[in-house]
C-alpha cells in the first residue's frame, strides 16, 4: 500500500482494521498523532504515536490522548535518556 497514513482510504486499503498494533513512528508527530487516531477509528485494536514534544508525556498535560484513541505515545529523547542513566 502506498500514500498517506492520514488517509482513510490508505489505512482501509492497508486492512488496518485487522491490525493488533498500529505504530505511528514517522518523523512527523502530527502525522503520527492523527494516523494512530484514524487507526484506532477504523478498528485497530491498539495503537502508539511517536512525539518530539516533551509535554506531550507530561504528567501534567490535562490531555486524554487514550480518549483519543492513542494507547500509547513514544518520546525517544527519554527513553534514552533512561537507557543512559541505566
């Protein structure tokens, strides 16, 4: 399949309907946010964004990004930097 993860058509072509786990992990975060939303509304049973933004992972953002249907976002700078603390 080829085109857009933020078209409907594309994710329908691409069955994702049937997909256990949707990962969105473009170098683009909004593309990423929007493409595990859509997922998740044609039936993905889970799906994980990757963002850059810092306070999209803060425990202080009052933002309900499961109730947007995104189960789980990926912020690489900090699991780095957990790996180096490690």
């Amino acid at each position: 399949v080829h085109g857009s993860s933020t078209s409907f058509e594309v994710l329908k072509q691409a069955r994702v309907e049937e997909a256990d786990l949707v990962l969105a992990v473009t170098s683009n975060e909004e593309v990423n946010l929007v493409t595990a939303m859509l997922a998740r509304e044609l039936g993905a049973a889970r799906t994980l964004a990757r963002v850059t933004n810092g306070e999209y992972v803060s425990r202080n953002v009052p933002v309900d990004f499961a109730g947007m249907g995104i189960d789980q976002l990926i912020y690489p700078e900090e699991l780095a930097a957990t790996e180096i603390i490690k």
